[in-house]
C-alpha cells in the first residue's frame, strides 16, 4: 500500500485521505459489507484496500480514463485481487448493471455525482448504503465565492448542490462525516 500511495503522490492521483479509507473499511467490516461497487477506480487503491478486508469481498469498480484503467488493472494483478475486482473500463453513466450491491461507493467525477447516485440507487440492496467521497473538497466547498477560478467555482456549485439534493432526498436518509474529504453515508428511507 506504501507504494501505491507513493505513485499516487508522485503521479498527482487523487486518492482517499488516510482517515477516510479507514473510515470506510470500519463501516466495511461493522456491516458485514461483501458485494461492492465503486465508481472512479482511479489506481485502484481503494478497490484494493476493501478488497484486502476479506477473501469473500467482490467489488465492481467503473473507470473511464484509460491511462487509469490501465494502472489500475497492474496493481489489481500485482496484489492478486483479479478474483475479487472487476474492473469495467468505461464512462460509468453509459453502464448498465443488474446486480445488487451491499455498498455503492461514489469517488469520480464530482460533477456527476446526482447523475451516478440517480442512475445506481437501483443496484442498492434494501439495506445497502450509497457512501460519496470528497464532499469538503480540501475545504474549498465551503468558501465557493473565494475561489477565484471559474471552472473550479462551478464544480464547488456542483458539490454543494449535490450535498442539498442528499439533505433534501426523501428516499434517502443521509447523515454527513467531516472525515477525510468528507464523506457521507445514505441509506434507503425505510419509512417511505
């Protein structure tokens, strides 16, 4: 895992921060987690840390860049998880999935974070949970009209409309973590 964080230091990947990986590998194992599906792979890195919790862990993980994808496929292949993840390369709004998942765990492109939520909630088991990564955003989705260039404005806009659209989503129960980028958990509103 050194290594893996090393080149993603090195290469500028974003990665999840160490508290937040932490975070999501307790929530893993207190819950009995086993059928995950990640969209943004990136270098795999937290595809491989889930997937090193338990032998029985299967992830589904969607990436569309494909210098990633190829990174990705070495260190899924180097820790021999090739079992465990499958990776699908492609833009994982034009992928179409029938399976149910445990956990759906959303960490790509921010701007399309109410498009993937939307698009995936179906793939949700009835107990399932839907966690988004990078909702701080290194604290800059909190000070929007500071930030002084336009195209990363608009993205913080984007997050912060995301962030309403979990508070105010009635068929979802949606609680919010300041750890690591932060990150929240939403579950399915049992109660209508």
């Amino acid at each position: 895992m050194d290594r893996l964080e090393a080149f993603a230091k090195e290469e500028n990947v974003p990665i999840m921060q160490k508290d937040g990986i932490e975070f999501l590998e307790d929530y893993i194992k207190k819950h009995n987690v086993k059928n995950i599906l990640e969209i943004g792979t990136a270098i795999a890195y937290s595809a491989i840390r889930m997937a090193s919790l338990d032998k029985n862990i299967k992830i589904t993980t969607i990436e569309r860049n494909e210098k990633m994808y190829n990174y990705a496929l070495k260190n899924i292949n180097q820790f021999g998880k090739q079992n465990q993840i499958n990776i699908i390369f492609n833009d994982a709004l034009e992928v179409d999935l029938d399976d149910k998942f445990d956990l759906i765990f959303i960490d790509a492109a921010k701007a399309q974070y109410i498009n993937f939520f939307e698009k995936f909630k179906k793939n949700l088991k009835s107990d399932g949970v839907i966690i988004s990564d990078n909702l701080d955003f290194h604290g800059l989705a909190d000070n929007v009209e500071n930030i002084e260039s336009k195209n990363l404005r608009a993205l913080m806009k984007k997050l912060n409309n995301y962030k309403n659209f979990l508070k105010e989503n009635k068929e979802f129960n949606t609680e919010f973590y300041s750890i690591g980028d932060g990150i929240s958990i939403s579950k399915i509103n049992q109660n209508g």
